[in-house]
C-alpha cells in the first residue's frame, strides 16, 4: 500500500483542479476527504473529490482545462479520475471529478456552502448530504465516516431533513443503526 500523499500536494491538486474547473464554468463542490475533513473528521485526506454541474458534453472541455493545469487522465472506469504529479515535491494526488447526474447530486450542488478547506475557501457539501451520501453504500469504510459525521456535527445537524432524505432513499435503517452507534 502506497502512502497517501502529503497535504501540500493535495492543496496544490485542488488549487489546479478548481481553477481549470472555474475557469470553464463548472465551478465544484467539495465532497470526499477533504469534505468529510472540513465538517470535523480527524483524517488525512487521501486525495481530492469534487462534484461538478456538467455531464457527458461538458467532458472534453474539463479535461482539456485540467491538462492546461497540469493533471493527468487516469486509465479506469471513471472518465473524469485524474492525477496531479508534483516533481518538485516528488509526489502524486489522485482527483476525482463526480458529474451531478441524479436529483439528489444536483441538489447537494444547490445546498453546498462555503468553508475553508485546507488553505482556500469553496463550496463544500453539507454535513447532512456527505451523511446521506456515504450511508448509501454499505462500505463499512463509509459507515465509519457517517459515524464520525454524526459525533463531530450532531448540535447542528438538520435531522428532519436527513430522516426524510434516508427515508426517500430507503437508507433511514442504516442512518439510524450509525446515529445510534455515534452516541455510544
């Protein structure tokens, strides 16, 4: 297993990334790692996730923007994983760009609020949606997120959004089976 990549080549992907992100127009929202980081998990950040406004059209555009900016296509199933490679520092992060094709996706976009994330201030998803999005899957790497989610946010959250949310999406049981072990 390789070690993750240090936090300066992270926040340097993520400045390179936004920017050519912006720069065409789809400007993102934080989610994954770094998401999860900014709403109070105590864990490095392996990498950089961003949901983006743009689908299968906008593709070409973006990757040509993010190679302006010095990232890589990645091979794999994913057509938006890319690499930033930083020789200087003699190292790698991946960055992977979720295009916003469900309702629920397009409506983290829309619910998304500003916070500081490593050293630049975007839109980050909520609390709430990074919850409903990791409980989705029965990852238990993703249920330990939830976990911590809940712990370190649970003054704030909007729970009757988030039990109707998981209600609609059938992933209340899980919700409520990780809430309860957050207590613990």
């Amino acid at each position: 297993m390789t070690a993750p990549p240090s936090t300066e080549i992270i926040l340097k992907a993520l400045r390179k990334i936004v920017a050519a992100l912006q720069g065409v127009g789809h400007p993102p929202v934080v989610i994954g790692d770094l998401a999860h980081q900014a709403w109070g998990v105590k864990r490095d950040p392996r990498g950089v996730e961003l949901l983006v406004p743009s689908g299968e059209a906008q593709r070409p555009t973006i990757l040509s923007a993010a190679r302006g900016e010095g990232l890589q296509q990645e091979p794999g199933p994913s057509p938006l994983r890319l690499k930033y490679l930083d020789a200087r520092l003699g190292g790698n992060a991946g960055v992977e760009l979720v295009e916003a094709s469900t309702p629920f996706q397009k409506q983290m976009i829309g619910r998304a609020q500003p916070g500081p994330v490593l050293q630049m201030h975007l839109p980050v998803a909520t609390c709430e949606d990074l919850i409903l999005l990791r409980v989705a899957t029965d990852a238990p790497a993703d249920r330990q997120i939830v976990i911590e989610l809940l712990r370190a946010n649970a003054g704030r959250i909007d729970a009757p959004y988030l039990k109707k949310e998981a209600e609609g999406a059938g992933t209340f049981e899980r919700l409520k089976g990780a809430w309860q072990e957050a207590k613990k």
